[in-house]
C-alpha cells in the first residue's frame, strides 16, 4: 500500500492541475444582451430582455417584445436558456456554442428558443436567436452580448 502513495499523489495532483487549466465560469454569472429589431409583414418586432441571471446552468431574465404596428399582439414574460458549464467553457477559450431555452409568456404559453453564441473579446460577442411563434413563423434576431462583470 506504501508503495502506492506516490502514484496516487501524483493523479491527485495531475487532477488538481486539469482544474486549474479550465476557464472559471464566474464572469458568466451574468449576462446582458443588446435590444433588437426584426422586420414582419408590415412592420416590426423589436425584442428586449433584462440582464440574463445564471442559476445552475440555466439563464434567466424578463423580457418584452413589441410589435409595430400591431400592438396588441406586443408581449412580455420570461425567457430561460439553457447553457453547459462544458459550453461556458468553450467560450471562455473562444468557441462558439449552440444553446436552447423557451420564452415563457405572462399568460403561461411558452415559445422555444434556439440559437448561437459567438464569443468576439473575453467578455463580448455576437448572438443569433431564432424564436419559433407558431408553425409558420419564425423571428430571427441578430444582437451583441456582453458580461455583465465586465468593463467593456
């Protein structure tokens, strides 16, 4: 059993130092995504969320989309998107991610969500957020993040 002491300090350590090599997701604790605009049949849907909070590994935030000219088809809720700790640590090092959630309406009736996270600087990026309306309708908003920790 003595004998066994160095080669299990030894994977203790080589374990120890796999950690300290991967990104700390604590400057992913929250996000903040710019508003954004797409265009409909004769007008426009304009989308804006509050700042997106972490719990595990879904993020959540308030959002409120408003549609010109037809305002009485405007809504707000709450958006959750789900993100790996694998995937924060992708983009920690500079990859992109695919990421899926649902906008969950005040009424209760839920929208999917997909889209991408392009990471451009340590703490900015480009998203590509794709939210299904119905079977026929699908709104494609193209917006910026950044982390909300950050001084960029």
């Amino acid at each position: 059993m003595f004998r066994f002491w160095p080669l299990l300090l030894g994977a203790l350590l080589f374990r120890l130092s796999l950690a300290a090599a991967e990104p700390a997701l604590g400057p992913f604790a929250a996000v903040d995504a710019a508003p954004v605009k797409t265009s409909i049949y004769l007008g426009s849907v304009t989308l804006s969320a509050g700042r997106f909070q972490r719990q595990g590994e879904t993020y959540l935030a308030p959002y409120t989309a408003k549609v010109f000219p037809y305002f009485f088809l405007s809504e707000d809720g709450q958006i959750q998107i789900t993100v790996p700790d694998a995937n924060l640590r992708g983009l920690a090092r500079g990859a992109a991610c695919e990421f899926q959630g649902t906008a969950i309406r005040s009424d209760g009736r839920r929208r999917p969500i997909s889209g991408r996270v392009l990471p451009l600087t340590a703490s900015t990026g480009k998203l590509k957020v794709r939210l299904i309306v119905n079977r026929t309708l699908t709104l494609v908003f193209n917006s910026t993040y950044r982390l909300a920790g950050s001084s960029q």
